[in-house]
C-alpha cells in the first residue's frame, strides 16, 4: 500500500462502472464522488478508465479523500494514460495493491481487486454498468442504476437485483436519500443533493 492507510478506518463507500462509459455516466460518477467527499465519505475506486477515474477525479480535484484499489502492483500502473492520477492519489489519499512488485499484470488479478474494494466499502455504487461488471461477494450494500436494468445487453444487473442488499436507484437524488436510509451519509446531506452540481462538470474534467 502507498498512502495513508488510516483512511482505512474511516466510511468508504465505493463508485465504480463502465470503462467506455458515455458521457452523463462520467458526469454522475463526479457529482456523487463530490457530493460523497463533501459528507465525509471516502471514496474508493479502482483506477481503469471511465466511472473510476471520474470518481478519484472529483476526490482530488475538490481535495476530498480517495482510495485506489488497483489490479497491479504498485510498481506498475494500469491503464498507463492514469500513472499520474495513481501518483496523486498515492499522495494525497491512499493506493492499495495485494500483488507483489515482480507480479505481471494479468487479467484475472481485476476481478480480484474488485473483491478487494468491496470489502474495504460500506456499500458500492454502480454509477453506469458494463457488460462484464465484477460480482461483489462480501454481503455490502450494492446500488445499481436502473439503467442497467433496462439495458437488454448485459443481464447480471437483473440477476443480481435479486440478491438481499442489491438496490436499484433511477436518479442521484434517490440514491443519496438511499444512502441516508442506510445510515452510511448524515441525514442532513439530503437538503444539498447535487440535483445541479454538474453543470461546471465539463470544465473541471476534460470529457472524451
């Protein structure tokens, strides 16, 4: 691990999704890792391109806290355009890799960091879902967006649904009341919802 590995003890909450994710996806992945980091909330994510990196995005660019779950070791950085958002990370929040320094990158070991991820998390937060959206297994709290309910292309999300903690949630503002509910967020936080915090998104974070 390179960091401070206090944050360990503190409510982190994971934000993850798809690596091609559109454009509204990234924008939501930032407004809820701002809104997370102003409650207090450390936000983990797992470094790959898309959601993840809009959430260690918004972590740093307001200064709120971030952990990086990574698939490599700390010597390596995976996907290699993000090797100075996991050094900012390292930091000023927290890089946490279970792989040696000599261990090659192999595609099995991402499956393994989300476990990793979902451990450490109260809850996971599928801001947009890709078809190959790692299972979460510890029995935390796991939120899906009802988009990828609808989505007839990938079914884990309908599978999953199904499982006692899987909760699906159609707008931001729901899940932060969700969130509240679950005692993971202040109540309070519900009046300051980032109902039109998006809006300087795309002057903040340069949007493919």
């Amino acid at each position: 691990m390179r960091g401070n590995l206090s944050l360990l003890k503190e409510n982190i909450v994971s934000v993850v999704g798809s690596r091609t994710a559109s454009k509204e996806g990234i924008e939501k992945a930032y407004r809820l890792s701002r809104y997370l980091g102003r409650a207090g909330i450390v936000v983990a994510s797992g470094l790959a391109r898309g959601i993840d990196t809009a959430a260690h995005t918004a972590s740093l660019d307001y200064n709120y806290l971030t952990i990086s779950v990574i698939g490599t070791p700390l010597t390596k950085v995976y996907p290699k355009e993000n090797a100075d958002l996991q050094r900012r990370i390292g930091e000023a929040g927290l890089v946490v890799s279970q792989f040696p320094p000599s261990a090659p990158v192999q595609r099995w070991h991402f499956p393994m960091r989300n476990a990793i991820m979902s451990g450490i998390s109260l809850a996971t937060v599928i801001v947009e879902a890709g078809e190959t959206s790692g299972a979460l297994k510890q029995n935390r709290l796991v939120f899906i967006p009802q988009s990828a309910l609808d989505n007839e292309n990938i079914s884990w999300p309908k599978r999953y649904i199904k499982r006692k903690g899987a909760y699906k949630f159609s707008k931001l503002e729901e899940l932060i009341i969700m969130l509240e509910k679950a005692r993971i967020i202040p109540s309070a936080y519900s009046k300051n919802t980032p109902q039109d915090e998006g809006s300087d998104i795309v002057h903040v974070y340069k949007l493919e």
